[in-house]
C-alpha cells in the first residue's frame, strides 16, 4: 500500500475571483480577512485529518484511505485545500493493477482463513506453520500471487494477497483430535493446468464422512461449497495431467 499512489496533488491555477464572486470594492478588505480565517481553519482541520488518514492507512485492508488534495494556486501565495474522503470496507483486494474486489469473508459464525495473517510470512511463498489459524496443517504452502501472475492463482485470492495452496495431498485438522470443525466453504482455482482436479474428503477419527471432486482451471475461480460438520480432518488430494498445483483462500470454518 504505497500512500503515494493515493495523494494525487493537482496544480489549478485559478484566479482569487473565481471562489469569491466579484464584490464591491468597499466590503473587499472584510472579505478578505474572513478568507484568511477560513483558509485558517481549513489547515487546521488538514493538520488533523492527514495523520489520522496516515494510521488508518497503516491497518492494513481493513480500512482503505482517499485522499484527495486540491492545491489551489493563487498570485500572492498559494493556499492549500484538503478533501479527505475516508472509505471503510471489510476486504479490500487489488488481484492485479486496476482490478479491485470488495466482498463479505464468510456468513458471520465462520472464521476466515486468508493466507494473509502468517506471523513473519515470507515475501515470496513458504510452507505454512503447521500450526496455523487454529489447524495443524501437512504439506500446506503460501504464496503471495504477485510473485507468480501468469498462475490461476490470481482467480484463487479472495482476499489479500496471499493464497495457500500445494501440489501435494494436503491434510488440516483440528489442534486437538477431540474438537470438530464445520467447514464451510472456499475459493480455489488450478495454478497451471486446466485438467486439475482435486478431491476433498472430511473425516472424524480417521472415519470419513464426507467426500467430493471440484474441477478446477486456471482461468476462473471456484465457490467450494461443502458445509461439512463434525469433522476434524480434511485431506485434499490433486489429479490430472500437468503441473496439478492447486491455490485456495477464504476457506470458511466454525470451530
Ligand atoms: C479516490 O477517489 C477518486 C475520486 O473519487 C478516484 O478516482 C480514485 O480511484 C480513488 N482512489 C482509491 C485508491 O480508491
Ligand atoms: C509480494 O510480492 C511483491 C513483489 O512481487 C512485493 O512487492 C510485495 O511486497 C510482496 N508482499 C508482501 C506482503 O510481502
Ligand atoms: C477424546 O475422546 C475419547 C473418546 O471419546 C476419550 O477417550 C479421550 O479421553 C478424549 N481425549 C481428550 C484429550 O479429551
Ligand atoms: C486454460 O484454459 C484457458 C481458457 O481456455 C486458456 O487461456 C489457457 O491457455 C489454458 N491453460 C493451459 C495451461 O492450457
Ligand atoms: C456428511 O456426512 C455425514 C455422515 O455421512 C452426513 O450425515 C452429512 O449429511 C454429510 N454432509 C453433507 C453436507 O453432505
Ligand atoms: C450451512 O448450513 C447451515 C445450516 O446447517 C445453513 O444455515 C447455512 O446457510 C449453510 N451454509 C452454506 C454456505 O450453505
């Protein structure tokens, strides 16, 4: 999140009369000292509201900044005028310069799996903790799909700019065998190869209770929908010609 690209200062050179219509010469000194208050207090409040926009910038997606900054150039100096617009937002995504997503996680009881909380995650991609959001994770990897943009993993994000993904079964439980899980849903797509297909199947005590194949491509995403409840094991497990690597974020869970 470069502040920069968002604090787009603009040279108008406008002449004084354009903002104050023309007015008589005898009340020009009283307008004129009412403009330097004015023109006071609008500093002030952009005094105030620029380090604001600055903290709320720096809390990541959760709460998005525009500025706006009209610079308005006058003769005898210039004068400097500040319109903050202040845009709030759960998920605010930027998958690849000038496409912009904006959506709700998961219905309000499931947690949000993104990818994008890995305590110290690596700029690139790493294998996930295998303790990670409250799962034990087995050959489970992230990537930050700006390092990979001819993938399908830009169609996998959901949300930030991480997707996990692996080319390998994957297997998530719970951190303790006894406690279940609902999951959900997700998001996936196929990083390379349109024929990839990957089975899921959700288990208890290593009895398996659920089990379907979603088949993913490159070119789109994929809404998984399974809402399987009582488990406390997944194994994903990838088939197909090619590289069968397969991406997913958002993945929905109620503990
Ligand atoms: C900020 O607002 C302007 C005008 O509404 C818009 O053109 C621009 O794309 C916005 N920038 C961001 C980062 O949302
Ligand atoms: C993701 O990778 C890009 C370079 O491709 C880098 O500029 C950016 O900082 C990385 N993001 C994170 C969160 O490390
Ligand atoms: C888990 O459940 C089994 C059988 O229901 C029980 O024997 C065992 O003590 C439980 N373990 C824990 C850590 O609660
Ligand atoms: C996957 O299908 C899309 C759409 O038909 C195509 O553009 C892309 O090249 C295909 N990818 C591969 C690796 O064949
Ligand atoms: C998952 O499997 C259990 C046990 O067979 C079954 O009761 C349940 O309906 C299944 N759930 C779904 C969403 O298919
Ligand atoms: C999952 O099932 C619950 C009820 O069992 C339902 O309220 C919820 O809408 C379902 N969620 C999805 C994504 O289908």
């Amino acid at each position: 999140m470069d502040q920069s690209n968002r604090i787009s200062p603009q040279s108008v050179n406008s002449d004084i009369s354009e903002i104050q219509p023309t007015q008589s010469t005898r009340s020009r000194g009283c307008i004129r000292s009412k403009l330097t208050w004015i023109i006071f207090t609008i500093v002030i409040i952009a005094g105030i509201s620029i380090p604001t926009a600055i903290i709320l910038t720096k809390k990541g997606n959760v709460v998005e900044t525009n500025l706006t900054t009209i610079i308005t150039t006058t003769g005898k100096g210039s004068t400097t005028l500040m319109l903050t617009t202040i845009k709030s937002s759960t998920t605010t995504t930027t998958a690849e310069p000038g496409s912009t997503t904006t959506q709700a996680v998961c219905q309000s009881d499931a947690t949000a799996i993104t990818f994008d909380d890995i305590p110290s995650a690596n700029p690139r991609e790493a294998e996930l903790p295998i303790n990670y959001a409250g799962l034990t994770w087995t050959n489970g990897y992230y990537i930050n799909i700006t390092t990979s943009p001819k993938s399908g993993y830009r169609h996998a994000v959901a949300s930030g700019i991480y997707v996990g993904w692996s080319r390998d079964p994957m297997t998530m439980q719970t951190l303790s065998a006894n406690s279940t899980m609902t999951f959900v849903s997700c998001i996936m797509a196929a990083g390379w190869s349109n024929s990839t297909k990957v089975k899921i199947t959700g288990y208890y005590s290593n009895t398996q209770l659920n089990t379907t194949t979603y088949s993913l491509n490159t070119y789109t995403k994929t809404s998984v929908v399974l809402n399987w409840s009582g488990i406390n094991k997944v194994i994903f497990t990838p088939s197909g010609s090619g590289d069968i690597d397969y991406g997913m974020d958002n993945l929905c869970i109620i503990f």
